[in-house]
C-alpha cells in the first residue's frame, strides 16, 4: 500500500535524514507537483524550476521535519503557497 510506503519512508527521513528517503519523495510526487504548478503559472519549465527549488529548500532548510502526516498533501500545500506569492508579484 502507498500510504504505508510513505509512512516508512517519512519515518526513516525525519529520523535518520536519509537521503534515499528523500529521493523517494522526490521520484513520487515531482511531476504531479510540475502538472499542478505548470496548472497554476501557466509555464511549464517556470513550473519545473519552481518544483525543483521547493525540493531544494525543503531538504537544505530540514522543513520535511515538519511534516506530521500526508507528505504529499505537505508538499502540494507548500507548492500552492509557493505559486500564490508568484502570482501575485
């Protein structure tokens, strides 16, 4: 099951700081956020660098440790936040 996968793999993150988990995060949602961030700014490389440095920040800053259930739902929210400030520039 999906969620479980993703339980364990936010478990080994937040505990260990393994990177594998991190790739993990990575490989799974990069393109749905892309499709939803290309959605919202209407430029789909805009979108895919706009990915990329959320993934960036979020493992330099250690925010994943934030993340207290539904690590997709996290980053989604955070690439929605993220595309809001753009918008309105």
């Amino acid at each position: 099951m999906q969620i479980s996968e993703d339980i364990t793999m936010l478990s080994a993150l937040q505990k260990d700081n393994r990177l594998e988990a991190y790739q993990y995060f990575f490989m799974k949602y990069y393109k749905p956020l892309c499709f939803k961030a290309s959605q919202m700014l209407g430029n789909e490389e805009r979108a895919k660098e706009e990915v990329q440095q959320l993934f960036i920040e979020v493992w330099k800053k250690k925010i994943y440790r934030q993340i207290s259930h539904s690590p997709g739902g996290f980053f989604y929210q955070l690439l929605y936040e993220r595309c809001q400030r753009i918008q309105q520039q």
